[in-house]
C-alpha cells in the first residue's frame, strides 16, 4: 500500500471541509488564548494589590492632637514595621467629593494612622493592642477585601480552566462532526477500498494527517491573534500595576513567561486535538462498517 502521506486515492483531504475546520479551530485557539491570559494578568495584579494591602491597618482617632502620640506608642511595638500620620491636607483631598474642598476648620478632621506590621502577626492581636492603647480609636484591616480579592483570584483561575475544557470539548466535537460528514460522503470508495484489505490506519491516516495540520495552521493563527489583544489589554492595564514607561519588555510584568509558554504550547494542542479526533472519529466509523 503507498504512503498516505504522498498520495490521496480517496480524495478523503479534499473533502474534509477545512475552511470552516480553520475558522473553528482559530476561533478556539483565541477564546482559550483570552482566557488564559486574562485569568493570569488579573491574578498577577490583584497579587499586587494584596502585597500592599495584606499587612496594613488604619487607625481613626476622633482627637486629631492626640496621633501624634498615639502614633508613637505604636511605632514601638513589636509587630509593627512602619507608621504614617495622614495630613488633614490629603484626609481633606480624600473627602472632597462627600465634603466639598473648602479649606476652612469648620468641620474638624479626624487623626488617620497607616501601620504596616509583620506577616508573621496576625491582625486581630494588633487590633486589641493597639485598641488597648486607644480605646476610643476605630482599628479597620483589609483582611475582609484581601479574603475577598483573593476568593477572586481563585474564581478567575478556574473560570479560565473550565473555559478552556469547553472550548476544547467544542473543538473535538465539531472536528468528530465534520470527519464523519466526510467519510459518509465519500462512504462509496472508502467501503470499496475497506473490503479490499486496506488497513483501518491507511484510512485513518489520510483524514488525521488533515485534521493535523488544520489544528496547527488554526491554533497558531488563533494565539497570534489572542497574543494581540492580551498585549491591547495589558497596555491599558499596565498603569493600574504602576507601568508608566514602556520599555521593550514592559509586557513581562502582567504577562510572564509561564503563560507564554501555555500560549506557545496551544497550537499543538490544537493539532493534537485534529490529529487525535480524526483517528478517533475515522476508525470509529470504519469499525462499524463491520
């Protein structure tokens, strides 16, 4: 028997309907390629955010003259790593849009303390010491939006994973679909061919070899694509994680190199997934011919 790769006698290739096969397979590729890396620049950001927010608590005193002092006392504890007097300026900045921008004492401003402690310490201990030293203080940490943020995270990441399975269940559906519509309108030649002792791998073969390289043409036109619009997203986002300037590799902060190695890799998922439905697909079909 020749070489399935040189020669198609059954024109199997030719009728395989690999316009809509690219288009699909393109289409796939950048929904998985979107969210991939959606899922991985909105992790990496709100780990920013929660780098600089897990060890922070705020102190509001009604008494604005006692912070200083306050704020003393709890620079020399234990746990705590750094300490900060908000000016009545940026408090008034702050509350402008509830409050107005007049400048005038009329309405008297709150003492505001910033504290930043040790990850080792866990927040509710700081807030009873630090309640212990003023009990008219209101202590407020972040632990509640950093639970949340990071609830957050979690979600996106399998929101991602499971986007990506779908689209893959959609691709090995709709390849299997369009394999089978070839083999049933070419089921003449392949049953003639089938009964003369050609082998179901022969067969198989000709479709696979097809499917393959639609997968890779498609998935790799697909990630380009994807790759593009990431880049669209993570300049807009960029100033949110603190890029102002865009030097050649400013991309790596919001999209690092495991992801560009996962966008890299699903091309050849893509012909793996033809390849592999294709195989599927066309010896299913022929066993049933028996």
């Amino acid at each position: 028997m020749s070489n399935p790769s040189a020669r198609d006698v059954l024109a199997l290739r030719r009728a395989l309907p690999d316009r809509a096969l690219f288009i699909v397979v393109l289409g796939m590729t950048f929904l998985a390629g979107i969210a991939l890396g959606g899922a991985t620049s909105t992790t990496l950001l709100a780990q920013r955010w929660l780098s600089t927010t897990n060890d922070l608590i705020t102190v509001e005193t009604p008494d604005s003259r006692a912070t200083p002092a306050l704020a003393e006392k709890i620079s020399h504890l234990p746990a705590v790593t750094s300490t900060k007097i908000i000016p009545e300026t940026e408090l008034r900045q702050i509350l402008a849009p509830w409050i107005g921008r007049a400048d005038g004492s009329a309405l008297p401003m709150p003492g505001v303390i910033e504290l930043h402690h040790t990850a080792t310490t866990p927040p509710t201990e700081l807030v009873t010491t630090i309640q212990a030293l003023a009990p008219d203080a209101a202590v407020e940490t972040d632990a509640k939006w950093s639970d949340r943020l990071a609830l957050l995270c979690a979600s996106l990441r399998a929101c991602a994973l499971a986007i990506v399975a779908v689209v893959a269940i959609i691709a090995i559906t709709v390849i299997g679909l369009a394999v089978r519509s070839t083999l049933q309108a070419r089921r003449e030649p392949v049953e003639i061919v089938h009964s003369l002792g050609a082998p179901d791998g022969y067969i198989a073969a000709l479709v696979a070899r097809r499917g393959l390289i639609l997968g890779l043409t498609g998935g790799i036109v697909g990630t380009a694509l994807s790759w593009a619009a990431l880049l669209t997203l993570a300049r807009l986002a960029a100033p949110l994680s603190g890029i102002t300037t865009f030097t050649p590799d400013w991309h790596s902060a919001l999209l690092p190199t495991p992801l560009m190695w996962a966008l890299g890799l699903l091309p050849v998922a893509a012909g793996l997934i033809g390849w592999a439905t294709a195989q599927f697909s066309v010896r299913l079909w022929l066993r049933r011919l028996i």
